[in-house]
C-alpha cells in the first residue's frame, strides 16, 4: 500500500484560469526590465528553467540571482492577487475530495512541484487544498532545475522508499519523473496533455479528472487491497 502521494499543482489540482501567466509576466518585467513578450514552454517544467528560457527568448542571460529576485517578485505578486486568483481560477473537478479521501485512508500527502515553494502554498491555500499538505517534506522548483531530481529529493526528505509512494500528476515530465526514481504514476488527462500522450510518456494509469474518488483511493492503494 502507497504511504505517500506526491502531488502536482498545476493543471492537476488547480487552474489559474491565465493568473498565473499575467502574475510571472509582471515579475519578469520587475526583476529585468523587459516585458515578457513570449513564454517559453511551461508545461512540466520547473521555475527556474522557464524563467532562464523566457529571458533567452526576449535575448536576454540570466543568472541565479535573478532568478531569486524573480521568485521573490513572483510569490509577492501571488500574495496580492489572492483575491483575483480565487475569484478567477478554481480547484479542479474532485481535487478537494480526493484530497480529504487520501488522508482519511491514512496517506501522507505532499507536493512535487515546478512552483517555487511560497507560490505553492499560496495557489493551495486559496482554493483550500492546503489542509492535507506536508510541505516539509515536498520538492520545489527552487530546488533543482530538473522535475525527476525534485521526486528523489521528496521521497528523501520523507524517508519514503519509492515502492511506497504514488506521484499523481498531468504531464509527461511528472510521468518521466516518477518513472526515473521507481515511483508508481497516475496520470490525470485534466491539463494541456491528453490520454494518448500520457500513455505514450509511459504512465499504465490515466484517469480523466479526481472525480472518482473511490477509485482513486484503490489505485493509490495499489495491488495489496
């Protein structure tokens, strides 16, 4: 049986509904000066690789301070518009449900997540997904540029064998990391990534939202129930 689920954020349990772009385009601009006329790829991919490509994209080299100062920006922007991110994003289809479930079948919980740690646990806590969390045990995008290094590092610092914990998640890089470190998938077809390709990253298991949490609870279970 799983003891610990690791989460995606975004696209899995929530939508920003285009918040978060307009928020990390106003930290761009604040931390170099220069509007983000274009964004590189975001899906899957960690803060500090989306920023350092954003900037290449607009001609511009980026070091780790900046990136700092654009974390600091981003988590700050977040923070004052809590308000616009709740009224105009929301928490997907089962995501609360499935939260509650999980911890009333006694699995830990925690995130895996490209998003810097601050911002994480603001985009949580608006929609109210944050109550099951163990943020000291999850991985961020401010520690490590790659996504299958963030769910090495959590099952670390949860001193959890990865045969004993379950990555839920809605693209291929969440598929790819879990599978580098062992970790059992279930991929969720809720972001820009469809079945087919979900299945084609290698993921056994793809549900199409959490609103069957009954059957959630029994995939995370895995084959000893």
């Amino acid at each position: 049986m799983a003891k610990l689920v690791l989460w995606d954020i975004d696209h899995t349990l929530i939508d920003t509904r285009g918040v978060g772009r307009e928020l990390s385009a106003a930290a761009f601009e604040q931390t170099l000066g220069m509007p983000m006329q274009q964004q590189a790829r975001i899906d899957g991919i960690t803060e500090p690789v989306i920023f350092r490509e954003t900037a290449k994209l607009q001609g511009l080299t980026t070091n780790r301070a900046d990136f700092e100062r654009f974390a600091h920006a981003l988590a700050d922007g977040h923070l004052r518009r809590a308000a616009g991110l709740r009224e105009r994003g929301h928490a997907l289809p089962g995501a609360a449900t499935a939260l509650d479930a999980l911890d009333a079948a006694d699995v830990g919980q925690t995130v895996v997540t490209g998003n810097v740690r601050p911002v994480a646990e603001i985009k949580l806590s608006v929609f109210g997904l944050d109550r099951h969390i163990r943020w000291d045990i999850g991985a961020f995008g401010e520690d490590h540029d790659v996504r299958a290094e963030l769910v090495r590092l959590s099952l670390q610092r949860a001193g959890t064998a990865a045969s004993a914990a379950v990555l839920i998640g809605d693209t291929p890089a969440d598929v790819k990391g879990a599978h580098t470190n062992g970790v059992r998938v279930i991929a969720v077809a809720s972001g820009r990534s469809d079945e087919a390709a979900l299945r084609d990253a290698g993921a056994k298991t793809v549900l199409s939202d959490l609103r069957d949490t009954e059957l959630l609870v029994k995939l995370v279970r895995g084959n000893d129930q």
